[in-house]
C-alpha cells in the first residue's frame, strides 16, 4: 500500500518519504481501515524529529500518522461494534500509528461511526483535536453554564474546538488569538477575543474559571493572574515548577493531562457534530505524496483550523 514513512529520525525535509509499504495486520479486536483522510497533528512532526526517543520507540520504518477518517473493510474476529461498509473517524493508539497511508488497523474501542452529513475531510480533522478539548472541558473540568473559561490559541485545531464545546456546555469564553483570527473566533462563538501580541494577558483584569493552556512557556504563567481563587488550569504541556509554586500559594488547581483515544468520546462527539453544535474547520489540504510539506507547514505554527490529507 501506499504511505508516508520514515526510515530515521531527523528534520521533516529530510526524513519523511512517501512510498509502498506493507498493509496492517488485523488483530482480533482490530477493524481495517481503508482511509480516506487523515488528520495532521503537531505529535506527527514531533515524532518524526526523533524528539519524543525513549518515550515513545516505535520500529523504524514507521508510517506516520494518528487521525483518520474512511471505511472498514475488514473486522478482526472479536469485533462486535462495526461491519464492513461501516463509515468511521478514529484517533489511533499512539503505539500503532499510520494513518498517512491506504490502509490502518485499529482496536475497535478507538473508532466511532462518523457524523452524519459530514465529509471524510471534516471526519479526519476531529479526534485529536476534539478528544483534548472533551477530556479536558468535560471529562476533567466539568465545565457548564455560569463558568467562565479561558482557552488558549483559539484559531488552531484544539482551540476552535474548545471554544464551541464550551459555548455548548453554556459557559462564557474568552480565547487569545492574534489580530488576523479574530473574526475567526467570534464565528466559532468566542464572547471575547484578547490579541496576545497587543494585550498582556494579566493586565487585562480577567477572572476566569477555568483555563486551558495548548501553547505553554510564559503564556501558562500569565494563565495564573486571571484565574479565580480555587479555578483550574488545564495544560496538555508540562507544568513549569515555578508555575506549580505560584498556583498553591493562590489557591489555584493545575493539571496537566494527555489526550487518550476513546471511541465513546468520539461517538458523544459525533452526535454534537451531527447536530451543528460543533463544526469542524480544515484549513489547508494536502495530498499524501505531499505529506511532507503538511507537516512542515504544521510545524511553522502558521495553521488556522486543521491541516488534512486527503488520501483516496
């Protein structure tokens, strides 16, 4: 089959190769996937850079990728959720990627059945993006109406995302962008936008309950000043000590947590999606044999939306 691998770890322009690879076995739990697009994630160039040795050593060749949206073409002897013909999204384990490629065997615990009247493109965009803004929102931070939530970089893929579930859960949202992605929040239903590159987040007077940081560094210091006693920052980076210390002498909850697949979150996900309370938004489209240059453009951090590639 055809697939975006790499051979070595290294810089994206050098490593990342686009070739006939051999097809998944399926595993009894397993569905086989014909996909038909998939997803791109900053995890993906990540790894691909060698950055995440030691903790996540995979066999070399390794095809890249974790989101995915197509049809099951064949179910592992165990499986009881799906059948072929099925149309499904899944974010794959992390220990078994390839979604870059014709085909991806994935535990059927991991996949949910589209939402209707979506396209495989808008599919593929979701499940990363969409299980880190659920899990953190909803799972961890239980967020419903009278809350007011902060959340971070609200033009990328997580950030578009968190800022409709949390409108949908009926809270107040605030999110930072720069001065081009404005318009682009408002339309995602942020009640206020703050530019970080004018605004200095902790001399905005701000009083949130809860925030949710996807950049880190100093923008999750900053996070600090504008929570409300006993509030909670949610981070999907790790916690600074300086950040930790600051945040028990006011009285301030931390937590950082990892996105983990979850075929029942993305079914719950789905059926918002089906009814428009969340809409998917892909920015940039590629083709597989230009994997590479989804993954640079992924890197620069230039993104609004998702980056998809379209497979089939």
């Amino acid at each position: 089959m055809k697939a975006a691998f790499i051979q070595q770890y290294g810089p994206i322009e050098d490593v990342v190769e686009v070739g006939e690879q051999p097809a998944p076995p399926v595993r009894p739990h397993d569905v086989l996937i014909e996909v038909h697009s998939a997803g791109v994630n900053p995890i993906d160039y990540i790894v691909a850079s060698g950055a995440m040795r030691g903790l996540m050593d995979m066999p070399l060749p390794m095809i890249l990728g974790n989101d995915a949206s197509g049809v099951v073409v064949e179910v592992g002897e165990d499986v009881v959720r799906f059948a072929v013909g099925d149309e499904v999204f899944t974010r794959v384990d992390p220990r078994r990627p390839g979604t870059f490629a014709q085909y991806v065997a994935v535990p059927e615990s991991y996949v949910a059945l589209m939402p209707h009247d979506t396209t495989f493109e808008e599919a593929a965009s979701l499940p990363l993006a969409a299980l880190t803004a659920w899990q953190g929102l909803v799972e961890r931070a239980e967020v419903n109406a009278g809350d007011r939530v902060l959340v971070h970089a609200g033009a990328g893929g997580v950030g578009s995302l968190a800022i409709q579930l949390a409108k949908q859960r009926g809270a107040t949202v605030a999110t930072t962008v720069s001065a081009d992605s404005v318009q682009q929040a408002l339309d995602h239903g942020a009640d206020e936008v703050i530019d970080y590159r004018s605004q200095n987040l902790a001399e905005t007077g701000a009083d949130f309950d809860v925030v949710l940081d996807t950049v880190g560094g100093q923008t999750q210091e900053q996070s600090l000043a504008v929570i409300k006693p006993g509030g909670l920052l949610l981070s999907v980076l790790p916690l600074a000590p300086a950040t930790l210390e600051q945040a028990a002498a006011r009285d301030l909850r931390v937590e950082p947590y990892f996105m983990r697949p979850e075929g029942d979150h993305l079914a719950d996900i789905a059926e918002l999606v089906s009814v428009g309370a969340l809409k998917p938004y892909v920015g940039r489209r590629y083709s597989l044999d230009r994997t590479k240059d989804a993954l640079l453009f992924s890197a620069s951090r230039r993104a609004r939306g998702k980056i998809v590639i379209q497979v089939a």
